[in-house]
C-alpha cells in the first residue's frame, strides 16, 4: 500500500556567523527535539558546502542535514515552521533553509 507522507529537509548551520564552532550538544538538541516530537529522523552529520552570494561577494557556510518524513497535515507544517523560527534563533542566523515536498512511502 502507498502511503502519501511529507518530506521535510532541514540545513542546520556547523558554524556560527561569525565563524565559530556551533557545539555539537547543541546540535544534538535541534535532532532530539525533532525526535522527541515525531519519533525519528535521519541525520546527515557530514558537512554540506553551502555557497551563496550577498552584497557582492560569495559566503560559505557548512551545513548538517536533517530529513524527517511525516503525515502530510497542517499540524505537522506549522509545527516545522516553528521548528525552523526557533532554531534560526537559538543559532543566531539570517536564515534557515526548510525545505518540503510530498513523497509515496511504498
């Protein structure tokens, strides 16, 4: 049977704006909460190159991935958004990159 669920991806920052360490506890915590609420999620603690451009020059961050899929409900959307609101915070970031696109679960 396929089930119709919601992927979401999530790119966490490594290092902080101003160039320093984010500790790995505190990473850790961003996966746990994701867990605690929804029971799993898969994590990519590998680093992701980002590479963007801002006032003319070109910045790098470096980037741990999480991926969850979950039922594809309103609740769950709000929830992420919030998710995302939070940690862009607590990591003292511009931005957060949240991305979500429905997925067949077969």
């Amino acid at each position: 049977m396929i089930r119709q669920m919601r992927r979401f991806e999530i790119l966490l920052p490594t290092e902080f704006n101003d160039g320093r360490e984010v500790p790995r506890e505190l990473l850790e915590s961003a996966v746990k909460e994701v867990v605690d609420r929804f029971g799993a999620v898969s994590e990519e603690p590998e680093a992701v190159e980002g590479h963007w451009k801002t006032r003319g020059r070109v910045q790098q961050d470096s980037l741990s991935k999480i991926v969850l899929d979950v039922d594809d409900t309103d609740e769950n959307r709000e929830w992420m958004r919030q998710y995302k609101s939070r940690w862009k915070d607590k990591l003292d970031q511009l931005e957060i990159w949240l991305v979500s696109y429905k997925i067949e679960v077969e």
